[in-house]
C-alpha cells in the first residue's frame, strides 16, 4: 500500500460495524471488497452523484451534494461541512491569494476553499494518488473552478518544491494540511521556504487519527500563534479538530 493512499479517522484497535465510527468500516470493510468484485470505487459513485444533482458552473453545489452523498449513502474522508465552514472562516479572515493545499482527494475541500477565493488568486493542490486526482480534476471543471484551482499529482515531498521552481509562488499565504499525518511536520515546517511572516497553516485531524508531532512542534516555538479549533471527524460524532498555526517569521 502507498504510504499516502491511506487516511484511517479510526483507532487501530478496533474494527466495529457498530458505535460512531461504524459508518467508516462499512465503507473500507464491506464496499471495498464489494468495489474490487464490481470494479467500480466510492470516489467514482461520488463523481456521479455530484455530476447529477449539482448544478455546474454552482461551486457551492459541489461541496453541498458531496456531504449529501456522505450522509446519506456512505462516510468519506473529506473534510466535510462541520471542519470546512472552519476552514471558511479562516480563509474569509486570511484572503489569501497563494494557497497551498496538501491532499486533494476527490476535490471537496478545493472546491469548498476557492469558491470562496478572489480573482487572481491560486490555489495548488497536491494529490498523491492519480485516480483521485482525476476525479478532483472533473470536479474542479463542473464547478467551473479550473482557473484557480490546479491540481498537483504526485507524492507531497515530489511535489511541494514545485511552487517556487516550476510555477512562480514566492510564498504562501496559506497551507491547508490534510494528507498523511506522519507528512505533517516534514512537508510543511522544516524548510519553511515557502512561508512568510503571517502564512496560516490550517491542519485537519489534529486529534483524530492525530498530528502530535506537528502539534508538539508549532504550539512550542516561538515562531508560531497557534489556535485549536474543536470540531469532530466528518461526518460522525468522534471529536476531532483544525489546528490553526501561523507563521511569525
Ligand atoms: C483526507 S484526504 C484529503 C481530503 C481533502 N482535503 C478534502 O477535504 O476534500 C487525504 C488525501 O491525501 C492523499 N495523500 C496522503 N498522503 C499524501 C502524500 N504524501 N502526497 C500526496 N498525497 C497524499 C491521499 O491519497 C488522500 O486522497
């Protein structure tokens, strides 16, 4: 398995149908199996799903029938509406016109973030596994986003030397972190290349499944104001929440 295909919002410990993380293990369990006996994959169901009920050129209608499929039929790990009117708000705060975001999926969160962009502003989205890179890709163009939103394919550590070499970002404004939690820390902090005094980095799951090395790091240096944003892991009730953490320079 490639060590970025795989997002667990669930303990190790334990695999329930039952109790609030049982919407998860029906879908990675049960439609697994079921997806490698049809050939067919929950991203590609969600594809559908949003192709015929939202409206293209909507972006909002994007994200709303991608929630709506999540509720309804079936858990996926993007970041969901509870998290992403978080993310909203610190993007409304930030206006932000080089964004960066680290795993892309099925485009949820890149839609949801540059519906709310100005024009001229950019976001690059990396995405490690290229089924869902395409997928995003065809999510971006329905919702008639594919002039700020580019997605980026390949492994976070390929890609993220790109804005500066290959597509003329200096720096960031902000940096949306939501791909392997083990990749937290080294994709985004070490270099800091790519930030500036003020950059916002906004990490998802920071409780569950858990970013602590990233946590133990920006809330002890001086070099970060950090905010914890409380919420719970999309779509169920397992509390989780957004590290918010910005660069002082
Ligand atoms: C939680 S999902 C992203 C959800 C998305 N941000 C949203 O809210 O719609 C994590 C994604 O990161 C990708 N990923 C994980 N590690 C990665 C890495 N090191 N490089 C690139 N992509 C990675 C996975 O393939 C997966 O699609």
């Amino acid at each position: 398995m490639n060590n970025y295909s795989r997002h667990s919002p669930c303990p190790q410990r334990a695999y329930s149908l039952e109790g609030p993380t049982g919407p998860f293990w029906n879908e990675t369990i049960l439609e697994s199996a079921a997806d490698l006996l049809r050939g067919d994959s929950k991203e590609r169901r969600i594809l559908g799903w949003v192709l015929q009920r939202a409206e293209r050129g909507n972006p909002q209608g994007v994200p709303d029938a991608v929630d709506d499929y999540c509720r309804r039929k079936g858990w996926a790990m993007n970041v969901g509406d509870e998290k992403g009117s978080i993310g909203d708000g610190a993007v409304r705060a930030c206006r932000p016109t080089a964004l960066l975001e680290l795993g892309t999926y099925c485009g949820y969160s890149a839609v949801r973030t540059a519906r709310l962009l100005a024009p001229g502003a950019r976001l690059l989205t990396v995405e490690g596994h290229p089924d869902f890179a395409a997928i995003a890709r065809r999510l971006i163009l329905f919702a008639g986003l594919q002039d700020k939103v580019q997605v980026l394919e390949g492994t976070s550590h390929q890609v993220i030397p790109q804005p500066r070499k290959k597509r003329d970002v200096a720096t960031l404004d902000l940096v949306f972190i939501d791909h392997s939690k083990d990749r937290y820390l080294p994709d985004t902090v070490p270099d800091g290349g790519l930030l500036r005094p003020g950059t916002v980095l906004l990490a998802d799951n920071v409780i569950f499944p858990g970013a602590p090395d990233l946590l133990r790091y920006v809330r002890g240096s001086r070099r970060f104001s950090c905010t914890h944003h409380p919420a719970h892991v999309e779509y169920l009730t397992v509390p989780d929440g957004l590290e918010e953490a910005v660069f002082l320079g």
